[in-house]
C-alpha cells in the first residue's frame, strides 16, 4: 500500500503547511465577481477549514474584486499560528467571469498594498503572480515582487500559470517558492512541471484539483476504486494528488462544508500500487484544453 508521503510541505523552506489545502474562490458571488449571497454560510466555511486543520488558503485579489480576501479577514482574524493566507495579483477584472493579464510593476505593487489592508497583514505569507502579462517584459513583473519581498511587505514569491521556462528564467530574478498550475487526475498537462517542482523543492499549488467538481460528480473515472476504498469519488482524486508528489499541494475549492468535510478527509486516504497504476492509466495531457480562470 502507498502512503502519500509528507503530511506537510515546507513551503518557501520555512513555513510548514498542510498539504491538502482550501481554495477560497467559490466563497464569492455569481461570476466570482462581489461577495457571496450568503455571508453567513461562507464566513463559517472559511473557520471550519481552519477548524478541520487546513493551514494554506489559497485567494487572490481578483476573487469577489478583493471581497474575498475581506471575507477571510473577518472570517479568520485573529489569524491563528501557523495559517498561511496566499493571495495572488496580476488579473484584471473588467465584468464577471473575464480575467485579463495586468502585470505593469506599478500595478502590482498597488494590488499588494491593497491586499495587505483588505486582509489586515502586515507581511503576505505567499505572494502569487497570477499571470505573467505577455505586454509588459517579465523582468519587470518579476523585479516589482522582488522589490515588495526586499521591503518587507511579501515573504515568499509564487508564480501561476506558467511553464518550467517561465520558473526558470524567474529564478534569474528571484526565487520561486511555488507554483500554482491547473492539475488533476485526468489533466496532466502541467506533469513537467510537477516533476520540476520537486527537484527544486518548490511547492506545486494544484488548481482545479477535481476538475471543478467533474472527478467527484456521478459516473467520475474513479467511480470503481471509490467503491472499493469505501470512499467518495472526489477523495480518490485527491487522494492521487498527494500520493503523486511530495510536492504537491491541492486547493479544491468548495462553498459546502460537508464536502469541505470529505475533501480535508482525503489526506487520510492509502492507496495500493495496483489503484495508483489504474489512476496513472487515466491522465491525459490536454492540449488544447483551455481554463479561463
Ligand atoms: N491560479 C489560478 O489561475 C486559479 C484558477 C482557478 C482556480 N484557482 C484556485 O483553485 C481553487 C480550486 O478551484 P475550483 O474551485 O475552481 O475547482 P475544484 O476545486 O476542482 O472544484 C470545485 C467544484 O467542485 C465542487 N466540489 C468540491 N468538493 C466537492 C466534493 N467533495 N464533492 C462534490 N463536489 C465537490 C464544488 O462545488 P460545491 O461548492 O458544491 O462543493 C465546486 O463546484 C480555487 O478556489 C482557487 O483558489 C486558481
């Protein structure tokens, strides 16, 4: 039987998170645009994964046009030790559900700011670039975190979306403590860059762990080792994320605690050599998928 390695992952060498994660993006309103219909509902969500042991949020500026980072804050506070909050910048939000690159330097050092105040921090834990902007020279983008982490005001620097090329001309300029990429059981597309990831000990923040619910919902791929672990669909494949890497941390994100419930639940789940070859045969490597957000 496989165990899925480490429990924790050492994120920028010295944070210890969890590595199953929480993705805070589905605690926002309709087109991920203003703040959830349901206050209430999403503020205990957010205190039950703390509650459940979940140590890094994942959100991003963009999320709710900055509600929810607001929303974590209230949420949260005072944060406890050892809750790493990540938030990201560099997307624009012109309507609801559009998402445009904006890295301009003076942009993202303006996004920092409002986040530190939006999420009452003094220093960001995990300061992604959501997207690297194709208009604006990377250097730039890079050398505009690179500044806000020599100021004080980010700890560590991660990148999202991006190719090892793209990590690897960033380490010129800074150094990468994570990258967050679209990865799951069925969509391999980004498998170099996992394999990248843990040979430099950089963590690999997998989104859309479960295929934006697609993996756990009836007739799942993974509908047969459920059954047989016992087990829901959706655990299996998160189960697979942590056995795959060591370096691996997946954020599914949810608005329901009883799958908040069974996603932290996951973390606990073995696999046999034969169920991880049977889930290996399953992936694919997308190409010409494409993810919006
Ligand atoms: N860096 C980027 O560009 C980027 C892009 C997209 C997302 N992200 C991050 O990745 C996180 C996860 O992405 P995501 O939320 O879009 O996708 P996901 O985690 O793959 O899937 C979330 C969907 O699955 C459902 N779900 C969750 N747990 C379930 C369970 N146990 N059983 C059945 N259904 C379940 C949720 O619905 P319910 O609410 O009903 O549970 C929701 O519809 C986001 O929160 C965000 O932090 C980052």
């Amino acid at each position: 039987m496989a165990q899925p390695g480490r429990t924790t992952f050492p994120l920028g060498g010295d944070l210890s998170v969890h590595r199953l994660g929480f993705g805070a993006l589905r605690l926002t309103g309709p087109g991920y645009w203003g703040p959830p219909e349901d206050r209430e509902a999403a503020i205990s969500t957010a205190r039950l994964a703390v509650d459940l042991g979940v140590s890094f949020i994942d959100t991003a500026d963009s999320y709710g046009l900055g509600s929810n980072e607001e929303l974590l804050a209230e949420a949260l506070r005072p944060y406890p030790d050892g809750l790493v909050i990540a938030t990201k910048a560099g997307q624009c939000r012109p309507r609801p559900d559009q998402w445009v690159p904006c890295g301009r330097p003076e942009y993202l050092r303006q996004q920092a700011e409002l986040s530190l105040r939006r999420l009452r921090l003094d220093r960001i834990d995990l300061f992604q670039l959501h997207r690297i902007d194709p208009k604006v020279p990377a250097a730039e983008q890079f050398g505009a975190l690179g500044e806000l982490q020599d100021e004080g005001k980010i700890r560590h620097i991660g990148l999202s979306k991006v190719t090892v090329r793209e990590v690897e001309a960033a380490r010129e300029h800074i150094t990468v403590a994570s990258v967050q990429n679209v990865y799951n059981l069925t969509d391999r597309r980004n498998d170099e860059v996992v394999e990248y990831c843990e040979k430099h000990e950089i963590a690999f923040i997998a989104w859309l762990p479960i295929a934006r619910g697609a993996l756990a919902a009836g007739g799942s791929p993974v509908a047969d080792i459920a059954t047989e672990l016992e087990v829901s669909a959706g655990q299996v494949a998160l189960a697979w994320l942590l056995h795959r890497s060591p370096a691996v941390i997946p954020i599914p994100g949810t608005s329901s605690p009883a799958h908040l419930r069974e996603n932290v639940a996951a973390s606990g789940i073995a696999l046999s050599d034969g169920q991880l070859a049977r889930l290996n045969a399953l992936g694919r490597t997308h190409d010409d998928a494409t993810v919006p957000v």
